[in-house]
C-alpha cells in the first residue's frame, strides 16, 4: 500500500490504473506484479486499491515506483473511477476472458478512460487466460472485435 508522501517523492512515479468489471481479476492481476503473489480469495476494491513496486530492487540502474491503482468495477462504484484514472500515465483496461460480457464493458471503460485522460496509454488486458478450459471468448475473436471497440493503432492488447 502507499504509505506515505515519501513513497511518491523517491524517484520516478508512474501511475499504472486498472479499470473493468468487477471480479474481472484486477487486483490479482495488480497483486501478482507487486508482490509475485495469488491468493484465489475474493474481496472486492471499493473505490481504489493502490500497491506500490519499488523496481530499484530489480533495476538498479533506473530507481522508480509504479503505483498500481486497482479501480471497483461494481456498477455503483463506476461514478468514481473517474478521479482514480485521471492523471494515469497507463491504464490496464482489463476483461474476464471467461466472461463475454466483461469484454463488452470495454467499451464503457474505453470511452471514460479517454473522456478524462486523454493522454494516458491504453493496453486491453485479458485475464484468467489459466483458465482456458474455461474461456467464453478466443484470443482471435478478441482481436477481432476490438477494431469494432476503437481504434487498433492506439490499443495494446495483451492476454496474462
């Protein structure tokens, strides 16, 4: 978590938002990053979750924190995601890739991320890509679709 002020002043910040439905896997996604762990124990974020990684224990050449901001997805929760993603320099635009619907949200998410942060890089981020067995939507109908979302030239898509 982030701690304090001084957390944000060692360095070079950069604020890493995750934003999508609820239980899409966000906050594992965040967890597993930051600390290399999972936990299969569902909580849900209300509001924001922030984790810190400090990468001047893994880069000694470039000291800097990523500030990892895991927004609710919960529908009531959507009327504040708008102060957690301003100022992201990336947003993870994230999916349940066992969950059509989720990818379908992408385009809610989509249209706030830009309404608010225009700047901000975009990547389309599948998730529970462990669970294929599982998956309601292939890795080619996912690619498929998002030229229908937005613009492919300026989306990343990535499966984790």
């Amino acid at each position: 978590m982030l701690s304090s002020r001084r957390d944000i002043d060692k360095g070079v910040h950069t604020k890493v938002t995750l934003v999508g439905t609820e239980k899409c896997g966000k906050t594992s996604l965040a967890r597993r990053y930051v600390s290399g762990s999972f936990s299969p124990e569902y909580r849900q974020s209300l509001g924001a979750e922030v984790l810190v990684k400090d990468t001047a224990k893994t880069n000694k050449s470039a000291a800097a924190n990523v500030h990892v901001w895991c927004v609710g997805g919960a529908e009531r929760l959507k009327v504040f995601a708008q102060q957690y993603i301003v100022g992201s320099h990336v947003v993870g635009l994230c999916f349940d890739t066992t969950d059509a619907s989720s990818f379908e949200e992408c385009v809610y998410w989509y249209n706030e991320i830009r309404r608010v942060s225009p700047s901000s890089a975009i990547f389309l981020v599948g998730t529970k890509t462990d669970m294929a067995d599982e998956a309601t939507l292939s890795a080619a109908e996912i690619e498929e679709q998002v030229g229908l979302l937005v613009n492919p030239a300026i989306v990343n898509v990535h499966y984790t």
